[in-house]
C-alpha cells in the first residue's frame, strides 16, 4: 500500500507542476499578445496621422499646430518625419486635433 500511495503522490505532484507550468505558458503568450495588439494599434494610428497631415488637416505635435498651410513638408528620405525649417516632428508622435 505504501507504493501505492508514493505513486499518487507522484503523480500529484507531477501533474501539479503540469498546471504551474501551463499557467505560465498560457501567461506569457498573452502578455506577447498584449504587446503585439498595442503595437498594432500604435502603428495604425500613426499612419492616420500621417494620412491626416497629407490631407491638409492639422496636427498637434508637442503643442505646436503643424500642417502643410503652415508650412511644413515632409524630410527627404524619411517618411514620418516633417519640418518647417527650423522645427522637425515626427508624425508618428503627434496626435490629430
């Protein structure tokens, strides 16, 4: 009977850290698709930002009012950023107003 009980105890045991184990693998896949969705969601809004800009509407960037009738256009070879001249945004910072 003695072994009997060793192996139910085994076996508890074993499929105790099975669950621990599962629990974790489950955790950190969803901590991976929180990531993923809130990079997702960042990305599409600053492509509507920069939609917004190239349709002539205004943007707020660090509380400054940027917009082509402003004056501002976009940087040679890259693509979010735009500049007046002096000043230099990167769109995909900015929020729309």
């Amino acid at each position: 009977m003695e072994n009997v009980n060793s192996l139910t105890d085994e076996c508890k045991k074993d499929k105790e850290f099975f669950f621990f184990a599962l629990k974790r693998i489950i955790l950190a896949f969803c901590v991976v698709l929180l990531f993923f969705a809130l990079n997702k969601r960042e990305e599409e809004n600053g492509n509507e930002v920069i939609n917004a800009f190239k349709n002539g509407n205004v943007v707020i960037c660090k509380s400054s009012i940027v917009s082509i009738k402003n004056g501002y256009e976009f940087e040679e070879n890259k693509k979010s950023f735009v500049s007046n001249g002096v000043n230099i945004f990167n769109l995909k910072k900015c929020n729309l107003k």
